[in-house]
C-alpha cells in the first residue's frame, strides 16, 4: 500500500481534480481501516515525534499504561529515535507485565505495548512442568560440554610430568579449568530457580566483586574499562550473589562482543524510582531479529554458548521486581541497563496496596 501512495506521489503534479478526489478518498478508507484496527487492537500503539511529543496513542496504549502516557513512557525511559525492547512490570492502573518495543524511523517512533501477563504465568508454568526435561537436556549439554576441557587438562599435565617447567601445558590447563569453570557456572545459574534472599545494599558491592573477578581478563584484552558510581546511593533490596552474577553475565556478553583494545563503560545512576547499572559497550551489537529474541533459552550466536545466561539473568531481576532493557545497533555497540526498584518505592507500593485495601 505504502509503495502505491509513493507512486502516486510521484506522479501528483499530473494528476487532475478528479483524480486527485478519487486518489484521496483511497487514502481516506486506507486511514480510515487502519484507524479502526488501532482502535479495536488489545495492543497499544503509541507514536512520538522527534522531540518525543505524543502524536496518536490508540485505546489499548491507555488501557494498558493509563491516561498520563507521556508520564509512563518517560518512567519507563522510552526517548525517540533508538530501538529498544524492554519488559516490565508495571502497577498502574493494573498489575501487569508488559514488552514494549520502540521502532524508530526518521521522523517518528512507533511504541509498541504487548500485555505478557498471561503469556509470562503460562511459560513459568511450563518451565516448572518442563523443568526434568529441562536439567536432563543441560545435563546432556554440560557432560559434552565438558568432555574436551577435561581431555586437554589430562594431556597436558601429562607433559607438565615430563617437563614440569613447561609453561604451554600449564597456560592450556588454566584455561580448560577457566573453561569448566563458566560451563559450570552457567549450569548451575539456570538451575538455581530460587528465589533472592533480600537485604537492603547497593548494587555497586557486587559490581566491584564481578570486576575484580574479571580483571586479569580486561588487563590481557586490553579492555578499556570506565566505573562511574556516585558517592552515595541510595539502598535497594537485593541479594548480592545473585545480582553479581546478573553483572557477571552482562559484561562477559560485553568482553565477547568486542574486540581487543575496546572500551566498556559502566555506570550506576538513581532517580525517585529505582537505582540504574548501565553496562555500554563498543562490541559489534544485534541486529532487530536478535533483539527479538534476547533473553530465550539457547538462543546463542556463539560455538561455544549455552544462550542461558540473559535467560537466568532477566529471571533474577524480575525477581527483584526490576527491570532489564536493551539498546543495540549492529556494528555500534550494545547498552544493558539494569534497574532495581529504591527501597522507599517498594515500600510505597506495598502502602498503596495496603490503603486500597477494604
Ligand atoms: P551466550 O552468551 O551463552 O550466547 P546469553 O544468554 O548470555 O548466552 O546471550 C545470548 C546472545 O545474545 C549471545 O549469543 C549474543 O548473540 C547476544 N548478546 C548478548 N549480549 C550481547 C552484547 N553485549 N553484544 C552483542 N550481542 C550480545
Ligand atoms: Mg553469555
């Protein structure tokens, strides 16, 4: 439809009176259908302009996110112009889980709000069903997986018992034994379906811990790393290991996304809602189809992944009540930004729901 008004675009300087009527009154019915099908659709459409002004928002988007958009887009930090897919779960007016997806074109960007709550409660559903299977199929994975490394490490202490000097044999086996390490790390992560033990903390604990751990790695990568934390912060409700291994999985995704010599920058920030960790980095992004399906189970580019780690790491965020976004552009790079709802907001939700109470 769009390539035949481009055509009659085109021509629109030859065209007479008539022709024009009857080439508008198409129009017309086209806007009109389309109008319709935005009116009667469950799921909401929202267009801004280009300094983020609301230009239409159908029924559904109303429905879903209530009648101050403009506030629920800009809590939600959606700004025209990048693509972003987000999920989320959001308290007014309802309690719901909701992806949201922005396409940005030149002049307008299009947001797209999908209610995922039933979606979300059937899948956990299934994943408890299917969770057997599931630990069989990882076992199977983790045994093959871990054929190799164990088969390296075992040659190569056998020449160590040649030549105990034998450098080679001894950097192969600290590798292979880095490598069982992550396999292992992976496994465990995506079994562990307990729920985070919360205390009040700042997330910039375990994130000093997760890149202690990698260091030896961003030295030999010659990773460029900058940590931007302010003096103070103020507490959320989180359990550290978990969200250390969140951190952990964001920014070994980032190192294996970029090349030697590139720069990951790290930032915590806070606004009245919720403390921020943005992870950007100069790696080689994704494309839409691979922002479509972030954060399912095995869905990996790498030989070597196991497509588990955004999986779990969505999982303990959401059990923290906060939110994952991504930002990506091929051959740009990628942001991740974590939220955690601020301690005083939980506690403020928790009131709200108290007061409604009859
Ligand atoms: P794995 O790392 O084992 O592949 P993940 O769940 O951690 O599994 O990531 C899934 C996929 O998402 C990766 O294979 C990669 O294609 C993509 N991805 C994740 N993080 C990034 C990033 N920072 N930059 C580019 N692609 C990424
Ligand atoms: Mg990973």
């Amino acid at each position: 439809m769009r390539s035949f008004f481009q055509s009659v675009l085109k021509h629109i300087d030859r065209l007479d009176a008539a022709n024009l009527r009857e080439q508008y009154r198409l129009l017309t019915d086209e806007n009109d259908a389309l109008g319709r099908i935005l009116e009667m659709t469950d799921r909401g459409v929202v267009s801004l302009d280009a300094r983020g002004d609301i230009t239409y928002a159908n029924p559904a988007a109303k429905t879903l996110l209530g009648d101050n958009l403009e506030g629920a887009l800009g809590a939600l930090g959606i700004t025209p112009g990048s693509a972003l897919k987000v999920e989320t779960s959001v308290d007014y007016p309802e309690s719901r889980t909701l992806e949201i997806r922005t396409l940005p074109s030149e002049r307008i960007t299009l947001v797209y709000i999908r209610d995922t709550t039933a979606e979300k409660k059937r899948t956990e559903e299934e994943l408890r069903a299917g969770a057997a299977k599931a630990v069989c199929d990882l076992a199977a994975g983790v045994a093959h997986e871990i054929g190799n490394p164990l088969n390296a490490i075992a040659m190569n202490i056998q020449m160590l018992e040649r030549d105990p000097t034998d450098r080679e044999s001894l950097e192969i086996c600290k590798n292979q034994v880095k490598r069982l390490d992550g396999i292992i790390r992976d496994f465990l992560a995506a079994l562990r379906i307990r729920k985070p033990v919360l205390a009040p903390g700042s997330p910039a604990d375990p994130l000093r811990s997760c890149l202690a751990a990698l260091k030896q790695q961003f030295v030999e990568r010659s990773i460029h790393v900058t940590v931007d934390i302010p003096a103070t912060l103020p507490p959320v409700a989180l359990d550290k290991d978990q969200i250390e291994q969140v951190f952990f999985n964001l920014v070994k995704n980032a190192l294996e996304a970029m090349k030697d010599g590139s720069s990951l920058a790290i930032e915590i920030g806070a606004d009245d809602r919720d403390v921020s960790v943005t992870f950007k980095d100069s790696g080689a992004g994704m494309t839409e189809d691979q922002l479509t399906h972030l954060f399912e189970p095995y869905r990996t580019s790498k030989e070597k992944g196991t497509g588990l780690g955004l999986m779990v790491s969505k999982r303990i965020v959401t059990d923290h009540g906060g939110t994952i976004a991504v930002t990506s552009k091929p051959g740009e790079g990628t942001t991740f930004v974590v939220m955690l709802p601020r301690i005083e907001r939980r506690v403020r939700q928790l009131r709200c729901r108290d007061d409604e109470a009859p």
